[in-house]
C-alpha cells in the first residue's frame, strides 16, 4: 500500500489547524503543537520561515471526515457540498474534502507521496 505523506504549506493554515483541532506537525526538526504556538510565532518573529509543515502520524485520525463535518464530496465526475450524517458512515465510492468541522474552517493539507 503506498504512503502519502500530508502536509501545509500555507504556516497561517497550519497554526489555525494546531490551535483548532490540536494537531501535531513538522516543521524541520520543530514540532508544532498546540504547546508550543508562542516558540513557533518567535521563531517566525526571529525570520524562520519552514516550506512545510507535515502532518505527524498521531494527528493522522483528525484528517478523517466524521459525522458533522460540512464536506466537498466528488463523486461520478461530479462536485457537491454536504453535511455528512451518521446513515453517511461507512464512506465508500466518493473522494470527500472536508470544509468545516464545528462549524470551524477546516484547511486540507496537500499530499505527496505514492
């Protein structure tokens, strides 16, 4: 099975996803978590400036549509917006982007990899 490796490249998207739902990402050998938002904004503030910003494995499960979440489902060569309900799960046939989560903006990372 090939691994993909996901990631954010945008460091504004990237902090919102550590402050919002608590992920974990690598920044070079800096580790962006919600504990250490105040050391990565100096770090900015000192000129650092990481090209990304990838997804530790343990934060892996958030990127998984839940019930809830306002998603981009594409399916058939065809795009539409929806709110995914328990009767939804399990996903199955359609590529899902999710949206919004709580009603909070959720940015998809990129993905590299096989």
């Amino acid at each position: 099975m090939a691994k993909h490796t996901f990631f954010y490249t945008d460091a504004v998207a990237a902090l919102w996803m550590v402050k919002t739902y608590r992920m974990k990402l690598l920044a070079g050998s800096f580790c962006l978590q919600p504990e250490s938002v105040d050391a990565f904004l100096d770090m900015l503030g000192n000129g650092a400036r990481p090209e990304r910003f990838v997804v530790s494995a343990d934060s892996l499960p958030v990127l998984d549509p839940k019930p809830g979440d306002v998603v981009e489902e594409t399916a058939g060569g065809k795009t539409k917006v929806k709110r995914l309900a328990a009767k939804d799960f399990p996903l199955a046939g359609a590529g899902y982007q999710i949206l919004q989560r709580a009603g909070k903006p959720f940015f998809t990372p990129d993905r590299a990899g096989g």
